[in-house]
C-alpha cells in the first residue's frame, strides 16, 4: 500500500532517500527549523549539513508507514533502516507545513 504524501513531504522523503541536496533544499522554508536527537538546527543550509551528516553515518533510508494530522502538524509514521542499533526502527516526523514549504520538522522515536 502506498501511502499518499503531501507535496512537500513527498519531496522531502525523496530527496533524503537519493541524497539530493538541491531538492531536499526546495522543500524547506528558507527559516525552516528541525529539531532531532536533541539538537535543534536552523535555516536551510544548517538543515542540509544535518542531514549530510546523518547519511554519512547512519546510511540509511525511510520507508513512509501512515500519515495523519494531528494539533496542526502532519505527522509522518516511518520505518528507518540504516547503520546504527537497532535497525530498523519506527519514527514519528512532526511536519509543520506553511505557503508549501516545510516550516518545522520535530522526529520522534
């Protein structure tokens, strides 16, 4: 079953399997801010760096589960596989969306 995503989740879930910096730029807000392992990064180019570093050490890809809104978020169910313990493993990404862009993006496990 394939799970239908919003435009800019889709995008972004793409981009972050393929390692494609110039489309996973496209689909953050330019003052985007993502919080993730207790560490919270701000605006698109610290975004990508966040996420160049996790690829190199987790090499890893997202597998979308279920989507579902709840308290003004988009909240994303995912099967992370990668290089690191316990894998594969279930997280939960908070999107806040705003004018189709990703505004905020909080990950959960």
């Amino acid at each position: 079953m394939t799970v239908k995503l919003p435009e800019p989740i889709a995008t972004y879930v793409a981009a972050d399997n393929a390692g494609d910096d110039a489309a996973l730029a496209t689909c953050f807000a330019a003052d985007a801010e993502v919080r993730d392992e207790g560490r919270t990064v701000r605006g698109v180019d610290a975004i990508l760096a966040w996420k160049a570093d996790g690829k190199r050490k987790y090499q890893y890809t997202v597998e979308p589960l279920a989507v579902a809104e709840a308290e003004g978020k988009t909240v994303l169910t995912a099967r992370v596989s990668g290089q690191f313990p316990g894998s594969p493993v279930e997280l939960r990404y908070l999107f806040g969306l705003k004018d189709g862009h990703i505004a905020s993006l909080e990950i959960h496990g």
